[in-house]
C-alpha cells in the first residue's frame, strides 16, 4: 500500500486563507468538510496560515477550530501577527504588533462622515467605540467611549461602519477623503477597516514565508473581500496562485488567478481537494 509522502524543504507550500466569507459563512458557521481538508493537508506537510481583518482574539477561535493548535496567524489586516500557543491564558502569544497615531485620519473621516461608527483596535487588541456595531464585529473585549476618547494612543486599526450609506456612496466619500498615509480596504458593506502604512495581509504573510524558508511560487492565497486582494496580487507576483470565492465582488474575482465555489458551497474544501492536481498543473506550467 502507497503513501503519500510528507512535504520537506522546497516542496512545501504556504496557503494562506481568510475567515470571514471564506472559511466561515456569514453566521459563522463552519463546514467539517473544509476543517478535514486543512487538516489533510496540513498532515501533508504543508504551512496553512488564517490571514484575516479579525482581532486576534477574535481569530484564535476559528484557528482553533481548523485544527492548527501550533504555528502562526495573521490578524487585524497584517498589522498583527500571532503565534499560536494552546497554553496561553489566551490561546495566542502577539509576535508582531504595528501601531500608528489615528488622530489625522479621525479628524478627516469624521468631517466627511459625521453619521459614521468609529472604533479603534488598540496595541492589546481591545477595542474602543463611540457608536454599537454588529455584536460579532468587535469581539468581547470592547468599551464604549467618547469619540474624542478614540485619538491619542497607538492603535493597529481603524474601524468605520456608515449603516446608511450604499458601498458606492461610501466608495465615493472615501476616496475624496483621500487616505494617502495608511492602507485601507472596503468590506461588502459601508465598512472601512484602516492599517499602519504600508500594511496589508500580504506584508505580514511575506515575512512568514521568508521566515519558513518556502518559495515565492510556493503560494496560495484564498479569501473573499477587498482586503483580500493584497494577498492575491503577493501571491500572483512570486508566482503563486491566488483562489477568489464565488460570492465576491467583481474587482476580487479579476485580482485572483481562479475563482472557486462560494463559501455556502464550500470553496476552500474544493480547492484543497483538488490540492494535488493544483501542484501538477502548476508545476507542469512553470518547468516548461
């Protein structure tokens, strides 16, 4: 009887993929199809990493939940890198924490958006708001504040919810904003999730895989949102793949190499099923 033999040295690949509208719907539900296909794959020997807008304590949950008790996550769109630690009061160890001064950017959204929610994920991962948002946005640790209580101290992300407002509308506000000193990336909705300068789900996956020794070509990117794409184009720029879920906007699907099933549909545990013959291909496509 033939075994598949386990990944070592240059035949690992790193496959980094989303929570939110890729491996959990939007209810959070998560499908025992997709969790035996990482563990399958993971028992391969390859690096499987959770690259989400999630807070840290808002990821390890789902992290947990696929089945990776060890290793590392990216968090809060790249400006918060975690080691997975089982151990740990809190299941996770910060092993990276990017913070910049939200003071500018405040003031200008604010201006813009006076009806707006705002919140801010601070350098320990709690969050702060001046307006309630969806009870599975935020995670537990969070405390309503006064807006001007949102400025003056580090923080790793900017969180704005505009309820009234259509995506197009937001789009529009947004760009006459004109964010030229942080990263930011537009949910489905009128949300607005606001990075350090200069980071993305792509600038943290990028030290893991330096750092795990595994080749540019070597990648698969999977998610669903805008803030996705930035993992996408990484992915596509070393030579890698990039893998769209089926429910997500137009300007996601053409950023990606392939679009795969919805998350309803359970995308992820197609394109893992089908991980060996993705390999093939690939390789087949690039040796010639």
């Amino acid at each position: 009887m033939s075994t598949t033999p386990i990944a070592t040295g240059d035949d690992r690949w790193l496959i980094a993929i989303d929570i939110d509208g890729t491996l959990v719907h939007d209810d959070g539900y998560l499908s025992p199809r997709v969790v035996a296909e990482v563990e399958r794959v993971r028992a391969l020997g390859h690096e499987i990493i959770v690259a989400t807008g999630r807070s840290a304590a808002n990821a390890i949950p789902v992290v947990n939940s696929v089945g990776i008790k060890h290793g590392y996550s990216v968090c809060s769109n790249g400006a918060v890198t975690i080691e997975v630690d089982p151990v740990h009061p809190r299941g996770f160890k910060p092993v990276e924490v990017i913070t910049f001064d939200p003071s500018a950017v405040l003031e200008r959204l604010i201006k813009h958006l006076p009806d707006a929610h705002f919140a801010i994920e601070t350098a320990n991962g709690d969050y702060k708001f001046h307006k309630a948002f969806p009870a599975y946005a935020l995670g537990a640790n969070n405390i309503e504040t006064p807006l001007e209580h949102l400025m003056g101290e580090p923080v790793s992300r900017v969180v704005v919810l505009s309820p009234g407002q259509s995506v197009e509308d937001f789009l529009d506000v947004i760009a006459e904003v004109g964010l030229h000193s942080v990263s930011y990336a537009i949910g489905y909705t009128a949300w607005l999730d606001i990075s350090p300068e200069g980071i993305s789900k792509a600038s943290a996956l990028e030290v893991q895989r330096q750092k795990l020794g595994i080749a540019p070509d070597r990648v698969i990117t999977m998610g669903d949102g805008r803030n996705d794409i930035s993992m996408f184009e990484w992915a596509r720029a070393g030579g890698g793949l990039a893998f769209a879920m089926g429910q997500g906007p137009d300007e996601v699907k053409a950023a990606a190499t392939a679009v795969t099933a919805s998350v309803e549909e359970d995308g992820v545990a197609q394109v893992l099923a089908a991980f060996e013959g993705i390999l093939f291909t690939h390789d087949a496509a690039t040796s010639g």
